[in-house]
C-alpha cells in the first residue's frame, strides 16, 4: 500500500485542474485583482449556499475573527467565552482586540463547547460566546443562544454543515485543508445583520467606504480575486465532498474500528472536517500509523488555556477537565472526499494489529 496522507486535497481538486486553469486566464485577462466581480460573485454564491444575508471576504480565517470582534466594538477589558480544545486562533483573535479569553470546558461526546459551563463562566463583562463547529460538527448553538449574548461563530471547519452561521457572524478559513479550500489563504465572514456587514466591509478596507475618506481604524485583509474565482469552482462540489467524507466516516466504524477506539458518534449536520477516534493508547497506535506511513494528527494538545502565549490568564492543568482528556486521547485519522475503501481499511488493519484491545 502506498503512504496514506492525513489530508490529500489534491485528489479533491485534481479532476477540477482544466477549470481552475481557465479561471486563472480569465481573471489575468481582467487584470481586476482586488474586489471586481469574482469577489462579488463569490461572496453572493457563498451567502446564498449558506442562507445567510451577506458574504464578507477577507484574507484569512483569523482576520474574520478579528474583524468580527473589532465591528462589534469587543476590546480591553470585555470578556469572550470560546473552548480551549480549538485551534489556537480562536482565542487569539479574542486577545488580539484586546478582550479577555475565558475558556469553557467541551462536552466530551461532541467535542464542542458544554453549554452547562458556559453559563457558569458568564460575568456582566462577558461581550459574546464563540462556540466552534469543530472538527465539522455542529455546535450546539440553540442552547447557547438562550444565555441572550451575541454569538460569534468559529465555522472555519464547518462549510456546508447543518445548522450553522444562523447567528449575528459567523467565520470561515479556506485554508487549504479545510473542506471548503483556496489553493492558498482565505476567509469568509457571514453576516445576518446589515450594519455590521457594512462596517466589516469598510474595516477589511482600511475603514473606508470610497477610498477617500477613513471612517475607521481598519485592517488590509481582503480576499484576492484569484481564490475567490477558484473557491467559485470548487462550492458547486462541497456537498459532494462533504457527501464522501460522511460516508467514509460511516465505512470506518463498518470496518469494526469501534472495537479499537471510541468512535466519532454521528449526527445529519456533522461534515467530518477531521475523523477523530479517542483512544488511551494513542502513542502504541500513533507509533503504527507512522510505521507504516499512514498520516495522522492529534490536534489541540496541550489545549489553549495550557499555552505559554495565553499563560498571563492564569489558566492550569486541571481546570477543564474533559478538554484536557479529549486533547490527550484525540487521534484524527486519515479523511478526505475521496478516501477509498482500501485506504480505510489499511487504516483499520494497521490498528488492529496494535492495539491490545483486539486478540484476534
Ligand atoms: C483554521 C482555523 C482558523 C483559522 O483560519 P486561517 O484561515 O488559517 O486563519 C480559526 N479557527 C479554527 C477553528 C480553525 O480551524
């Protein structure tokens, strides 16, 4: 069997190569490469898939973030919930602007923000929640949306799943890894309020309007016309992608990985950004998986409130309890839209064979 990569993007996009070519002439042959149409046309495809009221392009996943944070007027001294078993920019767009992360422990079945605790950690400093979609999966956005603060959701790794973006903002990456990808960076910001799209509009251009006069302090953080016109071809293909991803999640627990691992309990919305099965033997399997040139990752560990750059909020090993277990026995496996039967099954072979849970 030849290595299995964690992530092969290039064989999501490699029947797509005519198209993206062609849109690369196209848009050299405009010589619009900020804003124009390709932006525009994105970001209107883009909100309609989503069903939200206005797409926002930026340059990056962090930006969207930041800019959110920053049109919402959250800065020193304002406090914002977010979970610590994310990617690290979560909350460092948070202490970016100023604001104070205060992390909430997960849930240990959906690995996403425990609603119960955030409501333990709610002060009337507290600005907004920034729950994320992660790994995919849809956070639970209904209950933290009774708490009545606004809510900023991180759906860098969740595109095209279920239920989301229905709050005030909503961000998204397409880094190159994520299941909606540029062929470099880039963001997006969903917005369901009128004025503060506008006011992101103007802040990802240095505060203005026209070009003439500045109404803000802003930022430079746009989303080239060259990703916008090749993220136009590949949106037609989510659903499909995120379609295979299902279904190759489904095939690893009908090839019995179940009997290895705790396994990534499904649900209609989730997308499978990262299959991650939980295991307390995860060095003994991670030590196969590299043996035989299967990739793989354990994300977020040590988690965000165990980090040096975050150490100034006093945070402590103990103090999130099922962040800290999810962050020691998480082991994303390979996926992609795309993956094949015999590549999952190598998977699950190469784990068997060292795990001491199965004696046969
Ligand atoms: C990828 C990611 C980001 C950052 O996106 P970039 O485009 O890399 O800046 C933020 N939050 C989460 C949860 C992510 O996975």
């Amino acid at each position: 069997m030849p290595p299995i990569p964690h992530v092969d993007v290039k064989a999501q996009y490699a029947p797509l190569i005519p198209q993206l070519e062609a849109a690369f002439s196209r848009t050299l042959e405009t010589g619009r490469f900020i804003f124009g149409p390709e932006v525009e046309g994105f970001e209107r495809e883009a909100a309609e898939y989503l069903g939200v009221q206005q797409g926002i392009g930026v340059a990056n996943g962090t930006d969207a973030l930041v800019l959110v944070l920053d049109a919402l007027e959250i800065g020193a001294g304002d406090e914002v919930i977010c979970p610590a078993f994310t990617f690290y920019a979560t909350a460092e767009a948070i202490a970016r602007v100023g604001a104070i992360p205060v992390f909430a422990d997960i849930d240990p079945v959906s690995l996403n923000i425990d609603p119960a605790d955030v409501e333990l950690r709610i002060t009337p400093k507290t600005k907004a929640i920034m729950p994320v979609h992660l790994y995919g999966r849809p956070a639970d956005v209904a209950a933290l949306r009774s708490f009545g603060l606004p809510l900023i959701e991180d759906a860098a790794q969740a595109f095209g799943a279920a239920g989301i973006a229905t709050s005030i903002a909503s961000t998204f990456s397409f880094f190159p890894t994520k299941n909606l990808f540029a062929i470099g960076d880039g963001g997006m910001i969903a917005a369901n309020d009128a004025e503060l799209a506008e006011r992101l509009r103007m802040l990802r251009f240095h505060g203005s309007r026209a070009k003439k006069t500045f109404e803000y302090v802003g930022y430079n953080s746009r989303l080239d016309a060259l990703q916008a016109a090749m993220l136009r071809i590949f949106l037609p293909h989510l659903d499909g992608w995120n379609g295979a991803r299902r279904e190759a999640a489904a095939r690893y627990a009908e090839l019995g990985l179940g009997e290895i691992a705790e396994l990534p309990v499904d649900e209609p919305g989730h997308v499978y950004h990262m299959y991650c099965i939980r295991t307390t033997e995860r060095d003994q399997l991670a030590a196969a998986l590299t043996e035989a040139e299967i990739g793989f990752q354990s994300y977020y560990d040590p988690p965000l409130h165990l980090q040096p750059a975050l150490a100034y909020l006093g945070g402590a090993a103990g103090d999130l309890p099922e962040t800290e277990k999810a962050s020691a026995e998480n082991l994303c496996l390979p996926m992609w839209g795309g993956i094949s039967e015999e590549q999952q099954q190598y998977v699950v072979d190469v784990l068997r064979k060292a795990s001491s849970l199965v004696t046969s």
